[in-house]
C-alpha cells in the first residue's frame, strides 16, 4: 500500500493545540546542556507559537500525511549578523511525529523552507543543529547544507568564573615556570669547570 503524501501549510491559530502537541515531541530529544538553552517546557509556548505564526518574517509550518499532523517547522527570515546586508531563512524547531518518521516528512519541511526562501527572495537557507542530534546533521548535510561556523554556548556565571580565574591561572603557571627554572640543575660542564678554578 502506497504511502500518503506528504503535505504542508502555514499554520494558523486554529493549529495552535495540534502544534504544542508536535512541540512537546522535543522533550525526547537532545540533551540536558541543549534543554537548558533551550528549554522546551515553556508554559507560554501556545502564545509564542500564535506570536510566531502573526509574525511577517516568520512562518510556522504544519506537515499533514494522511490528513494527519505528522511534523512542524518555524521558518525564519534572519539577518545573519549586525554587520551583514543579506537576509538567510532560518529553519529551527523542526520535529516530526512517531510513527511519521522516514516517510519524507523532514523533507517536506525543508522544501517549505525553500519555498519560504523563494517567496522573500532570499537566497540561503540555514539550519541550526544540536551536537548529539547526528541522523540530523546527516540528514542535512545529504541535502546539502554544510557546516560554516560552530557556535558555542557558555552560562554567564560560567563564563565570569572561568573568566576571573584565567587570568589568576596565567600568573600561577608563570610563577612556576620561573620557580623551575631556578631549580634546574647546574649541566655537567659548568659544574665541572666551577669545581676546577682555582680558589684564592
């Protein structure tokens, strides 16, 4: 029996309840660090989803096979940076249903986001991915999106730590290698030559 298709559309208000349902599938994956930047247990997560599909510059997408949801995306148009002049649509939040899975779902979903791309003239489309997800970064890469920089995350008060203790630890590993260098000892020939002078 041949598979259903796989369909997608712009989410709308009325998806809200099916759409917090495919967002709690995130629970499952990733691990505790990547929860912790971005947890998915969000009380609001119904309002932010209804914010997100009101957006201009963003596109919430449901993926239907069967007549059934089976995966959601949030497509974004982002500007890289401060500095940069051009746009890229950023394709995050990307899940599909149990028992949807290795059915062209994921596929559909990144074919919404370039013809999101199309739609606003823009010309690449970006996927961000946690390290531990690794059928995703396959996935992504056998359509062609290939690593430009590796992004790293650190809390603050981490990163103050560390920061105050760096510069603490530089002094300490100077200091002893200056301590060390005092306490090497003499080589043979200096010693040798020293115990051969004369005395007066």
């Amino acid at each position: 029996m041949p598979r259903p298709p796989v369909l997608t559309r712009a989410a709308s208000a009325a998806d809200v309840d099916v759409l917090v349902g495919l967002w709690n599938e995130l629970r499952q994956v990733g691990g505790r660090a990547e929860r912790a930047v971005n947890p998915v247990a969000l009380p609001d997560i119904g309002e932010r989803l209804l914010q997100a599909i009101a957006s201009p510059d963003c596109r919430v997408v449901l993926a239907c096979a069967g007549g059934e949801p089976a995966g959601m995306a949030v497509l974004r148009a982002v500007q890289p940076d401060a500095l940069s002049d051009s746009r890229l649509v950023q394709i995050s939040h990307v899940v599909v249903a149990p028992g949807k899975r290795r059915r062209g779902v994921g596929h559909a979903l990144v074919t919404a986001a370039a013809d999101f791309a199309d739609d606003a003239g823009i010309e690449h489309v970006v996927a961000g991915l946690y390290p531990s997800l690794r059928d995703a970064s396959r996935f992504y890469a056998r359509l062609g999106f290939a690593p430009v920089m590796v992004q790293r995350v650190a809390p603050v008060a981490i990163l103050r730590r560390r920061l105050s203790s760096d510069g603490g630890s530089q002094r300490v590993d100077d200091l002893v290698r200056r301590r060390n260098r005092l306490r090497r000892p003499v080589p043979a020939q200096r010693a040798t030559a020293a115990m051969t002078e004369p005395v007066d």
